[in-house]
C-alpha cells in the first residue's frame, strides 16, 4: 500500500504545530509559576528587603536580577552560576548596593534606600531554549514621603482645625461676656424690695400686708395690754457754759428805810 506523496509532506506541519503549541503552554505555566514575595510586603528606609523567588525548578543553569523596566546589560544587577567558586558575577546597575544571591534564585538588599526602588526583573535560565520570568514592583518610602498626605486626609485635616478653632473661640467669647455682665451687676446696688407678709394674729385673714420700716419706735395704744414702749429720746444737746454772776453786797437801808425821813416833809400853801 503505497502513501501518498502530499499526505507526507501533512505530518512534520502537524506534529511541529503541536510541539509549538506545547511549548508555549509550558512556558505560561512557568511564568506563572514563577513569582517574587517580597518581604517585608512595605520596605522601609534603613532595612533589609528580602525578594524571595518561588516556582524554580529543582535544575537550572543560572539566574539574572536586574532592576530597570527594560532587561539588558545596564540594568542587569548581577548573575548567579550554581557551581562555581564564586557564583555571584555583578552586573552594571549593581554600583554600591549590597546584594547577595542565594542558591534558590532570591536575593537580599542590606540598607535599602529610596534610590532602590523600581521594577525588579529576574530571569532563570533552564536551558538554552528555557527561561523562566518574573517581576516585581518594590518601593522604598523617603523623609519626604512620610510627610505626604492623600488631598482628602488633608482637607479633612483642615476642616477639622477649623471647626475645633471655631468652637474654642465661641467658648471664649462667651466667657468674656459672661464675666462682664457678672461684672456690671456686682456694680449695681441692689434695693431692697418691701417685704410681704400676712399677719399672724388674724387667723384665717387671707390679705397680704406690706411691712415697711418705722422712722422710730411706736408707742402701744392704752388698750393694749402689752407694755408700752417710749419713744426712743433724741439726743442730749450739748450743755451751756455756765454764767459766773459776781456776788455784791445790797444796800440794807434800801431794805428797811426809816419813817423819820417822810414825817418831815412839810406841804406849802
């Protein structure tokens, strides 16, 4: 039985066409098996930052960081060969960073600084025709964005200072209002108003009488039986000097005259 000659030429196209199709299937299912944790998940200034990559395979040749968005020779940190005396081989955009690789294709950054942050790319090399990728985002807060607020934390800051400010002012006027009318009443002298009360004597009398005061003490009518009370006196007025008359003797014939005298007179016609 003999086979066709285009049937031929069909198998290889096929059979390649699968084997693409696997490839690519395999190499999404890497990619998204590899992936970086960062950790801690917010670095700080100042700390360490550890980027650990999960999803390796157990053999690999070698593995490249780099930081940068694009992956070249400028941006390549440094490559690590499993093997070798010295594995890590440091790249372009290493400069003064403190980096170490490890055996499993994560990487350590001592003192990280806002200056390192930025996309990371690594790149671990199965085999020649193989590579595993993945990214990760990695920013290191400054002095200068510890100061930095979202524009609605800072409206509702202000709006807040505005309504505390209001409200002490309005405490403090009130205050001062209240002192000064305290003020203007202890200034003012208070009258007394005349006292109402009802007499007690007179039973069941339900008028109301207006007490008021008396210039002086009154005196009780005779047909009261209670003692009477005097009037109070008015002061003594300040005594007169006495007159000192001097004492002369009076005339005794002025006192007793003598008759003789008058008998001598004698009418003339």
């Amino acid at each position: 039985m003999e086979i066709p000659t285009g049937t031929q030429g069909c198998f290889p196209k096929t059979l390649l066409g699968s084997a693409l199709i696997l490839v690519l299937w395999l190499l999404q299912r890497s990619q998204a098996a590899l992936h970086i944790q960062k950790i801690p998940e917010q670095p700080q200034k100042n700390k360490e930052l550890l980027l650990s990559l999960h999803g390796v395979p157990d053999t690999f040749q070698d593995f490249t960081w780099y930081l940068g968005e694009e992956t070249s020779g400028g941006t390549r940190l440094f490559t690590y060969i499993p093997g070798l005396q010295r594995p890590q081989r440091n790249g372009n955009a290493m400069g003064q960073r403190d980096i170490i690789g490890f055996p499993n294709g994560s990487m350590l950054l001592y003192q990280a600084q806002p200056s390192d942050s930025g996309t990371y790319h690594v790149a671990v090399t199965i085999n020649p025709s193989w590579t595993m990728k993945a990214k990760v985002e990695v920013q290191v807060p400054g002095e200068s964005a510890l100061l930095t607020v979202s524009p609605g934390i800072l409206a509702a800051a202000i709006v807040g200072a505005l309504v505390v400010g209001s409200v002490l002012i309005s405490s403090l006027a009130y205050l001062l209002v209240a002192r000064g009318w305290q003020g203007r009443r202890d200034k003012i002298p208070a009258t007394e108003k005349p006292e109402l009360s009802r007499n007690p004597e007179a039973g069941n009398d339900n008028n109301i009488y207006e007490v008021t005061p008396s210039p002086g003490f009154l005196v009780s009518p005779l047909s009261d039986s209670r003692p009477a009370t005097t009037l109070p006196l008015s002061p003594r007025a300040p005594a007169l000097p006495r007159l000192i008359v001097p004492h002369f003797p009076f005339p005794q014939d002025l006192l007793h005259p003598d008759p003789a005298a008058y008998c001598q007179l004698v009418t003339t016609s």
